[in-house]
C-alpha cells in the first residue's frame, strides 16, 4: 500500500474541492466534508461515501436540517493506488463522485460519465 500522510491526505481532498469549478461549488449546499481512515464494516472498500438529500429531493422540509456529509476514505483509496499519481487521481474522481450525489446524479449516470 502507497503511503500518504492522514495530513498530506486531507491536503489532496482540499486540492480536489479547489478543482472543482466554481459555479458548482457555489451551488453546494449544506454539505461537510470528512475524511475517515476507513470505510465503515459493511463495506470495507468504499472509496467515499454521500449521505443526506440530494439537491433534486430537498423540499420545505429540508429546511433546518442537519448539514449532509461526503466522507472520504483514506486507506481504502490507498489500497487500490500503485503510485502517488494514482492516489491524487482517485481523490478528485471520489471528490467529484460524493459531489455529484449531492446533486442527485446516481451510479448508473457516474458510470456512463466515467466516473467508476
């Protein structure tokens, strides 16, 4: 497994939130980001992981909710990297993957865009 720093890790996140353009940034709403060292027990492997309401799903209930949250997962990303070059790869693929649910894209559409 590659060795990327929990620290030099979170950098490579903020460098792939910072790629992402900015009038998609801008419509980001209510969302966190976290980095976790692991996927969660049923699902080991899980690069990252969206959870709360897409953009397309939210109505007036949705108001005062609690933040949604993209998580990232460190040493899963690291296990499947060879090189450093991949591991900045899959970062921005798993940045741009946990944003897109936010926006209510599914797998299926992230398949057919590439982004597996």
């Amino acid at each position: 497994m590659i060795e990327v720093s929990p620290a030099h890790f979170e950098e490579l996140v903020a460098e792939a939130l910072e790629a992402v353009p900015a009038e998609l940034v801008v419509l980001v709403d209510n969302v966190i980001f976290v980095i976790e060292e692991e996927g969660p027990d049923d699902d080991p492997d899980l690069l990252g992981l969206y959870e709360g309401v897409a953009l397309t799903e939210r109505d007036s209930a949705y108001a005062g909710s609690l933040p949604d949250r993209i998580t990232i997962y460190r040493n899963p990303t690291l296990r499947i990297c060879d090189t450093y070059d991949d591991v900045v790869e899959e970062v921005n693929i798993t940045v741009v993957h946990e944003i897109a649910h936010h926006f209510g894209i599914d797998d299926d559409r992230l398949h057919e865009l590439g982004y597996d």
